[in-house]
C-alpha cells in the first residue's frame, strides 16, 4: 500500500509524518509521503490560489506514483480532503487508488468555521501583525503543547491559505457533486458537529460516496490516541 497523505490547515507536518511514521510501524510493506503547501504569492487572486495549491499537491503525488510505480491511496485531512477530491477529479492516468477523506472541509463551514477564517484571514491583511505574532510566538506556546512543533514558514502558510479557503471554499453555495465515475473510489470518515465538516455536506455525500461516523474529533492528529484510533478504521475499512 502506498500513502499520500495531504494536511489540513495549519499544515503542521510533523504530526503527519508522526502517523506516517505510525502506518508504516503498522503495515510494514506500506510506503507513505506526506505532501507540502507551497508558498503562495501575496495578495494573489484567490481562485488562482487554490488553483496553484492543488497544483503543487498533484506535482508531488505524481513524483510518489513515479518512485512506487503502483497506485496510491490519498489521505486527505480537513482542507487536504478538499485538495485530494481535486486531485481524484483531475487524475485521468489512474495513479489514485482511493481518495480517504477525514472531516473534509469541501464547502460552506458553520459559523463558528467562518469566525475562525476570518479571524485568520485578518493576520492575512496585516502584515504587520503578522510578523508581530510569529515573531512573538513563544507567549503563545505557552497556551498550547502542540503550537512548537509548527514552524513560522507554515504559520505564514496557515494564514495565506485561511485568506483563500474563505473566498474560495467557505462561500460555496453550489451542489456537492462528484463525478460519479470516482465515488467509488471516495470514503469519509467524519464526526457530528464538526464545524468544518457539517451536517449539510454529510447529508449531500450520503447519496454518492461511502460514509463513516468515527469519534476522533477534527485536530485527531495532535493527539497519537486518536490518529491510531482512525487509522485502525482507515485500515479495517
């Protein structure tokens, strides 16, 4: 089995790659890569953006399927779950096996997940503040154990892609539809009431893809209880 996992936003790498290290630790023979952001242009169109970002995901799982030489299974987390639907859609070679999407955020989040987007967004347009919160991060470190492990390059990352998730993503009122050619291929895994992943969407993919309601809530991956808790179902299922 090969892995490709995709990060959520804050795109905190080193727990992903923590449970990378924890899959193969499970599933010997499994190879696994977890995918980076780019670094994205200030003040650059938003569609543009998020154009660019699946772009640059899609680069790298092509350069996974080039080096296994076999098909991958995505594991796309909050935003990745939206990037790796993307990327199932644009895939015409059949390097994507699976697409497995947790707490996937594909669309208008509850109020609460827009709050938090544009109190992000906010460091986004003040560049300033910005500099100004990294540079005094360690105060915030303080208040949370896992804020030392995120760089100040994803930091920076984080508030660039909040900007483009809630011009892009946050906004979209149109249909869930995917291409009934690749629902075979999509799984979820969600949790009620998660804000990023709400009710509305559930009850749009109950029609087209398989579902599964697990209890490891959204930040599962600061937590190694509960990124073992999801993979034993990623792997049961």
């Amino acid at each position: 089995m090969n892995y490709f996992i995709i990060p959520g936003n804050p795109p905190a790498v080193h727990f992903y790659q923590l449970w990378g290290e924890e899959i193969i630790a499970k599933v010997p023979t499994a190879k696994v890569r977890v995918s980076h952001y780019p670094k994205l242009a200030k003040n650059s169109n938003s569609e543009n953006a998020m154009n660019d970002v699946v772009l640059a995901h899609l680069e790298q799982l092509v350069d996974f399927y080039n080096e296994t030489k076999s098909p991958i299974s995505i594991i796309g987390h909050s935003l990745g779950g939206n990037i790796g639907l993307r990327i199932l859609h644009k895939d015409q070679n059949e390097m994507v096996k699976e697409a497995i999407l947790i707490h996937p955020f594909l669309k208008r989040p509850s109020k609460l997940g827009q709050l938090i987007l544009k109190a992000a967004s906010s460091f986004y347009e003040r560049d300033a503040l910005q500099s100004r919160l990294i540079r005094n991060r360690r105060f915030l470190e303080y208040l949370s154990s896992d804020l030392p492990h995120v760089t100040d390059e994803e930091m920076e990352k984080a508030f660039h892609l909040a900007k483009h998730e809630s011009i892009v993503i946050a906004t979209d009122r149109d249909p869930l539809h995917i291409h009934p050619e690749k629902r075979d291929k999509v799984s979820v895994f969600y949790k009620r009431n998660d804000p990023w992943c709400t009710a509305e969407v559930i009850a749009e993919l109950r029609e087209q893809v398989k579902l599964f309601e697990c209890p490891e809530p959204h930040n599962f991956v600061t937590s190694k209880l509960h990124r073992h808790g999801l993979l034993a179902k990623i792997l049961k299922f």
